[in-house]
C-alpha cells in the first residue's frame, strides 16, 4: 500500500491556468497500485457477502466449478 509520505510528495502547479498535480513516476505506480488492491478488496467483500446471503452454498451464490470452467479454456 502507498503510504503516507507518497502522497505528501506531491507538488501542485499551474500551468497555462490549469492546476496539475506532479509527482513522482515510483509514487504514482504506488498509487495506482494501492487503488487496486482496494478494488480488488471491494469485490472480494461483496463476493463473500453473496456467499454468505446463499448460506454458504457456493452454487446458490453463483459460483461455478473449477471443472465447468476448465473445460471451457481448454
């Protein structure tokens, strides 16, 4: 995750009246990074909430099987 520090790193300027946000090329990909792994945090909770709501039966919940699916990528 980016930590604090990345974001304080940042420098607004003006350019042709427009504000810009600059920083550095390390800290972006760590940005980009950690918005990421909160998306991906995001589904996972939700896919687990539906689990839940389908007690815990992973074809009620819509879940496939790993044969199904297999079969479809061969």
């Amino acid at each position: 995750m980016i930590n604090l520090e990345a974001l304080q790193s940042v420098r607004l300027v003006t350019v042709k009246g427009k504000r810009l946000a600059v920083l550095n090329a390390n800290d972006w990909e760590k940005l980009i990074e950690c918005l990421e792994d909160m998306e991906d945090l995001q589904v996972a909770r939700s896919v687990l909430a539906k689990l839940k709501a389908a007690g815990n039966d992973y074809e009620r919940a819509g879940w496939l099987k790993w044969d199904d699916v297999e079969a479809e990528l061969d």
